[in-house]
C-alpha cells in the first residue's frame, strides 16, 4: 500500500501516480477529492508515462476516465470531486528550429507536445481541443455520476492574452463532480 505523503486529525495528502495511489485506497475512503491533473499537451515534465502528453485527446480522455473510476470507487456515498481541468488549443506548428526553446517555461518544448505536432488528424491548428468537455462527457456516460456545478475560477492574477487570432478568456473553471452524492451531502443541515 502507497503511504500517504502528509496526515494529520483532518486530512491526509496522497502524491504519486494517481491510478497506482487510487487503487491501493479501499472502497468508500475519501470524502473528498482536489484534483489538478495536467493539461493535455501543454507540459513536458520529463517523467515516463506522465499525464497530459497522450498522443491524443481520446488517449487523454479514456486515461482521465480510467483515474476517475478510481476515485468514483473511493469517495464516500456522499463524496464529492473537485476537478480543475483546463483547455488546450492545436497548433500544429511543428519543431521550429534548434534554438526555439521556450525561455519563459522550458516544460513548453513544441516538438515534444501533441498540440504542436504538424498533421494531426484530431484537429486543425488553432481548433480549441474541448477537453474539460470531453472528459465531463465521458464522465456522463456512466450512469452513477453527474456533473453537479461547474464553477467560474477567477484568478487574481489573469492569464495574458497573447494570442491575436482567437479571443482569451480571464477565467477558468473547476467543475464540482458530485458523484455518488446523497441528499445529506447537498441539503444544509438543521438542528
């Protein structure tokens, strides 16, 4: 069984692979899931099998639902999931050159990432993927979950638009999975 990486009266911290962590975790566990899994293609962290660098969104998609039937399976009756799950733009511009290397965010290495791989046959450059969409929609179609309330993030700090060609956006969102929810979990208690 994984060790929890941090624990205490009122929660416990869990870091690892998250299916291998997920399925060393009994059934009915965890009152609650925070989760932030990498983007689909916009990091390379250098670390074999990592998440987000599938050759594709289906390949990403069925990967998010194989980590999230785990947790279905190891959140309480009435557990609830946190998922923050952000977009990514196909750019399709291939390997620039040698000295293209992204100076301000080295993880960002175009011949390395799916998004900026020439020919791809899922999308055409500057396609928004509908990632978060995808993986809500793949949820959905297990009958035991429903997407409850997705929520508008807005950072302190937004993003910068950087792009001319299509609109930015100064908010995220994070999407309050109430999986498995009871009406207890939901409803405010009374004295």
């Amino acid at each position: 069984m994984t060790e929890p990486y941090y624990s205490d009266n009122h929660v416990t911290l869990w870091h690892g692979d998250a299916l291998d962590v997920l399925r060393d975790m009994p059934d009915g566990s965890v009152d609650i899931c925070v989760t932030s899994p990498p983007y689909f293609g916009l990091r390379d962290y250098e670390q074999a099998g990592q998440y987000g660098l599938e050759s594709s969104p289906a390949e990403y998609v069925e990967r998010m639902r194989q980590v999230f039937a785990e947790v279905r399976r190891v959140l309480a009756d009435d557990g609830t999931l946190w998922l923050n799950l952000g977009d990514s733009y196909y750019s399709g511009r291939g390997n620039p050159g040698p000295n293209a290397d992204d100076r301000k965010q080295v993880a960002r290495r175009g011949w390395v990432r799916p998004v900026d791989r020439p020919g791809q046959e899922w999308a055409k450059p500057k396609d928004l993927l509908g990632i978060p969409w995808r993986v809500a929609f793949a949820e959905l179609q297990d009958k035991e979950r429903a997407s409850r309330t997705p929520s508008p993030n807005s950072p302190a700090t937004p993003p910068n638009a950087s792009s001319t060609s299509f609109p930015s956006t100064r908010h995220g969102s994070c999407s309050n999975g109430g999986w498995r929810c009871s009406a207890r979990s939901t409803r405010r208690k009374t004295r």
